[in-house]
C-alpha cells in the first residue's frame, strides 16, 4: 500500500462504522465508514474526532436538503404567479379563463 507517496507494509485493521444521523428524528441519512489510522491509537479523542466529521457530513446533507426544498417552493410560487398574471393578462383582453 502507498501512503502519502511512500510504500508500507501497514495495513488498516480498524474501521469504525458511525451514523450520518438527520435532523428528524425518523430519518438517518447513512453510515460513514472510516478506516482507521493504524499509526494512531484507538481512544476517545479519535472517536470523538470521527464523530464531529459524521456531524459535519449531516449538517452538509441537511443544508442541501433545505436548499433543495426551498427551490421547490419558489419554483411553485413562480408558477403560480405566472398563472396569476396571465389571468390578469387575458382578462384584460377579454378573454374567458378557467
């Protein structure tokens, strides 16, 4: 294995399994998967490192999925002021709408 552009005969023994956890309560978006470092040891620090970085990776998630759902409710008031302004349109000209 190449690590940092030097090969080494250290394999990675360790891999910690750590819940991408979302905001509702009903929903998980996955499980980050970390290999550990085989040159650093095991203890509460790391976890708690590893555990920050599933966080950070949730609030990410969770940003995006925010974003996603305010576009779609701009886009669905758009639409909706559109129909709103092409009624006035019409009316204006006389012109029947349902």
């Amino acid at each position: 294995m190449i690590v940092n552009g030097k090969e080494t005969t250290d394999m990675i023994t360790t891999i910690m399994m750590v819940p991408v956890v979302s905001n509702e309560e009903s929903e998980n978006h996955g499980v980050l998967v970390v290999a550990c470092n085989p040159h650093l040891p095991l203890n509460d620090a790391y976890k708690v490192h590893i555990e920050l970085v599933s966080r950070q990776v949730a609030n990410a998630i969770n940003t995006a999925k925010s974003f996603e759902a305010e576009r779609s409710r701009a886009e669905v008031a758009q639409e909706e002021e559109n129909y709103v302004l092409l009624k006035i349109k019409f009316k204006n000209k006389n012109i029947k709408t349902y």
